[in-house]
C-alpha cells in the first residue's frame, strides 16, 4: 500500500483546507489562552500522508516548557482501542470467537451471577445469569462488569472487599473478577468497566507473554510506535507532559501524589489495558494510521482487513442506542454505536456530529481523543493533559471544524 505512511506532505496534497487545519488551531489556542488548558498538540493526516500537526501552549507551565512534537502524554482510555488490537491479532490465529463465554478462557468468571442488591442483613442476593457474559459482551462494556468505583446498591463495596485495583498481575484480577457477581444480566445494559482489563488478562492467556512484551511485540515494534508503552523510562522523564486539573479558584493545578498517577520505570506486573499506556502524537497517529489502512502500515501488516472492519462495526442493536448509555462525552446514542472497546458513527446526522460514516474514534481521562474516519480516509489525534469535568468537548469540536477542512475531490 504505497503512500499510506504518514509522509509528509502539505494540506493541499492531502485534499485538505489550511484555513480549515488552521481554524482548528485557533480553536485550541483560544482555549490555552483563556486558561482552560495547559496546550496541545495535534496530528492530521489524509490518504495516509501527514498533512498538519502543531504544538501549542505549555508542557509545564511552572517550568516554562512549551508543548512539542515529541512530548510524551498518558492517554489512559486511549489504551482500550490498543487492546482491541490485541485481541483482534489473536482472533486471527483462531484462538478465540466473539461468542465465546469469558469462562472458556478466564474460569473463573464460571457459573456467573448477577447482583440483586444486599439482603436485610447486608449479603449479596445473587441472581443466576440468563446466560454465561460473552466475548463479544466483554468488547462492548455489555458483559456486566462495571469499575467498581460508582454507587451500585452495594455493588461497589464487593469490589472494594476484592481489592480487585491492587492486584498483584492479571491473572489475579481476572480471577478476582470472575468470583464477583456482575452488575446486570450480560448483553442488556451499557456500563463502562474493567473489561478491557479483563481482556488483558486473556491476551496473556492465550498468548503465553505479558501484556506489555505481547503489545510491544506485535503491535509498537513492527509499527515503530517507539515512545508507546505501559512505563516511562528514566531517561524520557522530561518529556511527559505535567498533568492538569481545573480548580474554580486557582485555574489549573498540577496534580502531584495522585493515585492515578502511580509511574512505572519498568513494564508494571499489572498492565492496565484499560488505561495504562504513555505515548506521543507521532506513535499514535501510526496506529490510526494502521486502522485506517486495514491492518497495514508501512509494508507490515499487524492484523487482518477482517479484524479491523469487525472491530470498526458497531455492534450494539438499536434498542440499546436508543436507551442512551454513555460515558463523559462518550453519549451512545442513534447514529452514535459501539464497536470493539470504541465508538463508531453509524450515521453522523443522526448523531450531530459530521464525522463520515463508520467513524471509530474514542478518548481518555486526560482529554486525549482520536478518530479514523473511513469515509474521508482521514485520522486525527488530539493531546492534552487535562482532568476536568467541565472540559470542552474538543473531539466533537475538531470534528465539526474538520468537515470545513475535508476538501471534495471528483474522481474521474
């Protein structure tokens, strides 16, 4: 597939508007200059050349240090797509079937139960399963998993009980999941949940490597994603990006001593595929850039055209969009579905948003966000460093921003 590696190339060459790349710009200045965000930096590319990419504002405002093209961000839920990867490589080697019950891989989520809240003397009413929670239900946050972390009638302190987030590896939490009882009956709710953690604990399964050496293996090696990783080491300290949140009284606040900053130095026993990785703009955009080729980039093909349009095809059924689940700006919704561990744009007017058609794309804690858009064969990736409640919706923003800049093209 000539021509699909991200070389450089002007906006026009990719059938792209500079005014257009430009207004985006001037979006996410506009934000750093009111102090609603410490900076950005933000890479475009269309039919596989690299059109734009910018970097604005402060890496660290205290110290002065201006975002660049090779700042390292924690992209948190930005990893899920990563895992579906994964496990879609793994699909391949025929190791294991969207319907397949979890159970056939991790046993100890046998003989599942649901939680019907606590009895008069505080125990677990348990409901058995209408039928053992799925593969397919583990991709799409249906299996009945949950974080663990919101009020659920009670749900919450079994978690807690489990001490399921100090695990020693994944195995350990796979199997301490599996004794829990799930939150609803599999396949009839929209919860976001540990299940890509879950699903890491499988892909070591099934692939004999940890969770880290199998992604770097398969995935950041062969893609040469060289900044990508589930630690950072020493000497790449000084290019992490501070994190911010928002206070109503002081602006941004660098976090310090926050648990969900907890480092590694090294590949961590107990890789979050749900959250845990670092990377760059640069790295990242070669994973879109995969996706958006079918599988392939720079002449090595990392999973199959079959695996990437499974992964890209919203899988939830029009009863569930229409109920509306969602989390943060992630609002599932008609025209708004859920592929494998990402949203997909089933039909954008529906949705509100001008993405084309059959959009995957998903975001992380730290207002990161990405898109593959198919239709306009186009990605996009966003960074930033910013926990807050009250952040602007920038991935919906650049969207709409970005239908101005796609240039229509007459094909002969």
């Amino acid at each position: 597939m000539p021509n699909r590696d991200l070389t450089p190339s002007t906006p026009a060459e990719a059938s792209l508007s500079s005014a257009g790349l430009a207004a985006i710009d001037a979006y996410l200045q506009g934000l750093v200059d009111k102090g609603v965000a410490a900076g950005y930096v933000t890479l475009t590319a269309r039919h596989g050349k690299l059109a734009h990419r910018s970097s604005i504002g402060m890496k660290d405002i205290a110290r002065g240090e201006p975002m660049a093209a090779d700042t390292m961000f924690r992209i948190f839920s930005m990893t899920k797509p990563v895992t579906a990867v994964a496990m879609m490589i793994l699909h391949d080697q025929g190791l294991w079937s969207p319907d397949d019950p979890i159970e056939k891989h991790l046993p100890a989520f046998s003989g599942a139960k649901v939680f019907g809240g606590l009895d008069e003397d505080g125990k677990p009413i348990l409901i058995p399963a209408d039928h053992p929670p799925t593969l397919r239900e583990l991709l799409t946050h249906t299996a009945g998993l949950t974080y663990g972390r919101e009020p659920m009638g009670g749900l919450e302190k079994l978690y807690e009980a489990a001490d399921v987030w100090r695990s020693a590896d994944l195995a350990e939490m796979g199997a301490k999941l599996g004794k829990l009882p799930l939150a609803y009956q599999p396949g009839t709710k929209w919860v976001y949940s540990l299940a890509m953690d879950v699903q890491g604990a499988i892909i070591e399964t099934l692939s004999g490597q940890t969770l880290p050496a199998f992604m770097q293996e398969k995935i950041f090696g062969p893609l040469g994603m060289v900044d990508t990783a589930f630690h950072t080491p020493p000497e790449k300290k000084g290019r992490l990006a501070t994190l911010y949140r928002t206070s109503k009284s002081r602006g941004l606040v660098a976090l310090e001593g926050n648990p969900l900053l907890r480092d590694y130095d090294a590949p961590p026993a107990l890789a979050s595929g749900g959250g845990g990785l670092v990377s760059t703009a640069g790295d990242y955009a070669r994973f879109a850039q995969m996706l958006a080729n079918g599988g392939e980039f720079a002449g090595k093909r990392i999973v199959s055209q079959a695996a990437v349009k499974q992964m890209m095809t919203n899988q939830l059924s029009d009863e569930m969009l229409e109920a509306r689940y969602g989390i943060g700006l992630q609002q599932i919704r008609p025209g708004f579905g859920f592929g494998y561990n990402g949203v997909v744009f089933t039909d954008p007017e529906k949705a509100g948003v001008p993405a084309g058609l059959g959009t995957y794309h998903w975001d992380g804690a730290a207002g990161t966000w990405f898109w593959v858009d198919p239709t306009n064969d186009l990605i996009f990736v966003g960074m930033v460093q910013l926990f807050s409640e009250t952040a602007p919706a920038c991935q919906a923003k650049t969207q709409t921003l970005m239908a101005d800049a796609i240039l229509q093209e007459v094909h002969s």
